[in-house]
C-alpha cells in the first residue's frame, strides 16, 4: 500500500467554504494495461449510522429506520470506473455477456462510464477478478453509504450543504432551496448539462474518495428494498435468495442531471437491474482486504 494526500473542505450553511486541510489516505494500483490504471483506496473498519433520523431535513420513508452497522475494511475505487478503465476491461473474455466497448453518451477516457446497467457492472467486476486473480465486485449499499459519509453525520461529507462549486448536479433547482432556506443560501446557480472529468473538483472526503456526490449514479450489490426494516447490520449486501437477477437494484450518489437533495449521503432509489441512462455509473470494491497480500505491500 502506498500513501497520497488530498484536500478536504467543510462548507457552511451559506455554501461558503469555512475549513480545509490536507490529509492522506493508503491506496494500491491496479495495473488494466496499457498504461491504463485503477486506484484502489483502503476504507477502514468503523461503524456508522445509516440511513436518515426522522427530524432531519428532506428525509425519505425509504431512508428509515436509522439503523448502527459495523464495517469491516475493504478497498473501493478512488473515482467512478472511467470510460478509459471500461474499454481495458471490457476487451478482456466475456465471462457471462458482453460489454459495448464505448457505451457512454458524454465521451472523454477521464469521464465516468456511462449507461451501464447493473448486469453490465457485474460483468466488469467478473471480469476484472478474473483477470487480477483477485475478487473485485459492487459495494454493499451500507458500504457505499459508509465509504460517503466518512466517518461524518451531515447531509453531506462537506457539512450541511454543497454547491455546485464542489460537485456536478442540476443547480438550477438550488434557486428553490434559496427560497425556503434548506441546505443553504445564496447559492450560484450552475447546471453543466453533462458529465464531468473524475476528481475536476479537486476536493475528496476525508477517507480520500472523489466525487461521491453527484456526477452519476452508482450501482449497489443490494436488491431494492423500500426501507431498512431487517436490513443487514454487518455490512453485507441485502439479498433475497428467493428473487431472480433482474429485480430493482439499488443506486446511490445523485447525478448530474438531478437536484442536490438525491446527491445526500443516505439518498436511495431502485431501478430494474437492466435499465440503462446517460446518468448511471458505478464504482468498484475490492474484496477480502484481510486476507490478500495488499496490506502487506
């Protein structure tokens, strides 16, 4: 493992920025060929509340109950899969279907993947765990939830709000949170109409993860369930043995087509596993951190 440094801010309730300061995360690399690369950060162990408390603003019914999970440590992807990251793999053998090698709309090897359907996400992890002889696959929902929040309570891992000098969404809508006072004030009013670069914000959470919120959505593992009763309290992927491959999966993170309010930490939604959009991305996690030879290296 390796160490790189990054910058963290903390905005206030007018959207301004109050604090920063540098820290550092460890990370190893995985060689794609080509000179291409995927930068795999280590998430340590930790336990978090998930989901949203009642009194909080904008909550969903979906976001409920407020449940503790323990989390054991894994490594997740620094950015969403690039599209450059997505044309190595993608030219690697079919495993179980096969992958377009250019399927996004918004083109650029350093923006997100895009229009990429959950099975579509599998694939690329089967094929990269193949090809890496190691086991990479789609977080958890309580892991990306987690990975997000690093180690933070508020709406957001900047504080109580974002803008969009921090992160790609629809600001437009931001006018309406002016008006009603909710998240913040005064806010600029920007809408890119598109997908941006990984990382272009220059700014990470303080477990070193970019772009978490916003951009593109991001597959979960976890079939869609309409609220946290019986959720899973380990980490793991809720899972329903008795329902097929092509139900409702879960995405979390915003996009940069909608509001703020779905770019929050505990925002959720489900969509058919199948389904496809030029806002729908996802990010990768590797596996058995315990166990693999990374930690030593």
């Amino acid at each position: 493992m390796k160490l790189f440094k990054f910058d963290v801010i903390i905005l206030n309730t007018q959207g301004q920025e109050s604090k920063r300061e540098q820290r550092q995360a460890e990370y190893f690399t995985e060689d794609l060929g080509n000179t291409i690369t995927l930068e795999m950060v280590l998430i340590k162990s930790g336990s978090f509340m998930m989901g949203s408390p009642e009194n909080k603003t904008e909550p969903s019914d979906s976001e409920s109950p407020q449940h503790l999970v323990n989390i054991q440590q894994f490594c997740m992807g620094k950015y969403p899969v690039t599209q450059a990251q997505w044309k190595a793999v993608a030219a690697l053998p079919q495993i179980n279907k096969k992958l377009l090698p250019d399927p996004s709309y918004f083109k650029g090897d350093k923006r997100p993947v895009e229009h990429i359907s959950w099975h579509d996400a599998v694939e690329f992890c089967d094929r990269l765990s193949c090809h890496t002889k190691s086991q990479y696959r789609l977080p958890s929902e309580a892991e990306w939830e987690y990975a997000c929040r690093a180690r933070t309570n508020t709406p957001f891992h900047f504080g109580e709000t974002i803008t969009t000098d921090v992160a790609n969404y629809n600001g437009t809508d931001d006018e309406e949170y002016q008006l009603s006072g909710s998240y913040a004030q005064g806010l600029k009013v920007i809408y890119r109409k598109e997908t941006t670069v990984v990382g272009s914000f220059g700014i990470a959470n303080a477990f070193g993860l970019y772009d978490m919120h916003g951009n593109v959505l991001e597959w979960c593992a976890d079939f869609w369930h309409k609220n946290y009763q019986g959720a899973p309290t380990d980490g793991s992927a809720w899972i329903e043995l008795n329902d097929n491959q092509n139900c409702d999966r879960v995405m979390r993170r915003g996009t940069w087509v909608g509001s703020k309010d779905i770019c929050r930490c505990a925002y959720r939604q489900g969509n058919w596993s199948r389904h496809l959009g030029f806002h729908i991305g996802f990010r990768v996690v590797y596996a058995d951190v315990v166990e693999s030879n990374v930690l030593r290296q």
